[in-house]
C-alpha cells in the first residue's frame, strides 16, 4: 500500500500511527480483509501490515478520530486537504458520496 509525501504527513507514517487510510474503488480492487500488505513511502518499505476492515464512507462523516488514525493530528480539514492532493474531487453535491476507507493494523513481527 503505497504513500506518497507530496499528499501524505510523512513523520506519522514513519512513526507507525497511521492505522486508517482512505482509498479510490480502483486502488482498493485487489484488497481484501485479512490482506498481508506493505507499507511504503515514496517506494520505500517502511513495514508491513495487515487489513481489519473495509468501509465505505462519507466524506462529510470524517471525523476528527478518523484525521487522527489517518496520520494528520485529528485535523479534518488537513484530512481533505490530503485527499485533494491525491487527486480526489469532490463537487458540493457529491460530498455525501461514499468513498472507500480501509483500517488496517500494524503486524508486531513484522512492523515493529
């Protein structure tokens, strides 16, 4: 699973306390519950991970909870931001819109 720093708080993704990121339909299509994944930084593997869940949600119920599990400091707004940066469009209209949202955790042996 692939992050970028141009869109992404680089220093919560190194320190390991990412555990939610939001993803499009086709980024999310070879995932599934269960899934052993990498976790790396513009390439680079920082470590692994396996996924708890899937969900679809919608941007409008973001929570600050959820900006903090994202790595961005419970900020929601950074949160959009983000995903801007990543190349998500949302018109007013479609701010209702479910979008794909996976939780995954950390594997101690292999993460830590």
């Amino acid at each position: 699973m692939g992050f970028s720093s141009r869109v992404f708080a680089t220093e919560s993704l190194k320190k390991k306390r990412v555990t939610e990121t939001i993803r499009s339909d086709l980024e999310r299509a070879g995932l599934w519950v269960g899934q052993l994944v990498d976790i790396r930084l513009d390439g680079e593997l920082l470590g692994r991970a396996r996924i708890v869940s899937i969900d679809k949600v919608r941007l409008s119920e973001i929570t600050r909870e959820d900006a903090e599990r994202g790595g961005f400091y419970g900020i929601v707004s950074e949160y959009h931001k983000a995903l801007k940066r990543a190349g998500f469009r949302f018109r007013r209209s479609e701010r209702q819109r479910n979008v794909p949202w996976n939780r995954f955790e950390g594997c101690n042996s292999l993460y830590g």
